[in-house]
C-alpha cells in the first residue's frame, strides 16, 4: 500500500505540474488566436471557446497517457491500449469493471479516479471562466 501512495503522489504531482502549464498555455493560445485573426464580437468568442475546449482535451489526455504509461511500466497491465483504455475509464470516474488491475495495485487506481475527478473540475472551473469573460456568456449579455 505504501508504494501505492508513493507512486501515486508522484504522478498525481506530475499531473498537476501538466494541468497548470497546460491552462496556461490554453490562455496564451486563446489570446493568441484572438488577437492574430481580429476577430470581433460573436466570431472571436467561437475562436476563444473552441481553443478552449480542444486545450482542455489535449491536456487531459496528456494525463490519460501520463497514468495509461505508469501502469505499463509497472506491467500491470499486458498492452498499452488495455492500459490506456483503463485509465480513460478510472480518470473520467466512469469506472465500467471490465478490466481491473491485479490486487496490489487497486490503491493506486483509485488515486488516479480522485485525481481525474479533481482535474476534471478545475477544468470545468476554468471552462466557465473562459466562458464569462470573453467567451459566449459574457456577464451582462445573457444574463
């Protein structure tokens, strides 16, 4: 168990350290997109929402790919698409049941649920921020 956690705080940190230069660079790239085309009004709204949500995609599946490769590492699973396809489900919280990692290791699958869980919000939270300040639901517009 204690390697669990070991393993666990160390990809969990790596996933956060990819989460936080990732919003970064969506920022950037969303101010970048924006700015370089001159869009105005409804058309650079699109622009920013859509640069958003395809970051957010890209960085989360960097941290699919980043627990998706510890457990190949660790063999714990056979092929890297059993492992992928795993840690898709755990990270998203669906959790299906059909593939589950060997005994020892189902601590370390749960961090990886809560770790998902958590990215997943502050992804939301930053969706809806983009959202509101230059995006389609910019205060006093629609509400």
């Amino acid at each position: 168990m204690v390697l669990n956690l070991l393993i666990g705080t160390v990809i969990i940190s790596l996933t956060v350290l990819v989460h936080t230069f990732g919003l970064i660079a969506i920022t950037r790239a969303m101010g970048y997109l924006v700015a370089r085309f001159r869009m105005h009004g409804r058309r650079s709204r699109i622009v920013a929402m859509i640069s958003v949500v395809m970051g957010l995609f890209a960085v989360m599946t960097t941290e699919v790919w980043l627990w998706a490769g510890l457990y190949r590492l660790l063999d714990i699973f056979v092929d890297f698409e059993t492992a992928l396809y795993f840690s898709t489900i755990t990270f998203s919280t669906v959790g299906y049941g059909d593939v589950v990692p060997a005994h020892g290791w189902r601590i370390l699958a749960a961090l990886e649920g809560v770790n998902g869980f958590l990215l997943i919000g502050w992804s939301t939270a930053y969706l809806i921020a983009a959202g509101t300040r230059v995006g389609p639901f910019k205060a006093g517009e629609h509400f």
